[in-house]
C-alpha cells in the first residue's frame, strides 16, 4: 500500500506547491495593480 500511496503523494505534493505559487503570484500582482492604482488617483486628486 506505502508503493502506492508514496508516489501519489508526491505528485499531490508537487501540484500543491505550483497552486500555491501560482496563487501567491496572483495575490502579489493583484496587490502591485492596486498600489499602482492609487498612486494614479493620489496624483489625479493632488
């Protein structure tokens, strides 16, 4: 049963961590957009 479970359980590992990466990268993006963001409208009020 370990021959088996050990492998799936590494192939489950490896896709958890690229999801988690590519989440983590979304998350950085979305909150570099957002400052990008509000410099623009600090500069438009000022």
């Amino acid at each position: 049963a370990d021959g088996v479970i050990g492998p799936i359980r590494k192939s489950v590992l490896l896709v958890d961590s690229t999801v988690v990466d590519g989440v983590v990268d979304l998350i950085v993006a979305v909150r570099t957009v957002n400052a990008m963001g509000r410099k623009a409208i600090d500069r438009e009020q000022s």
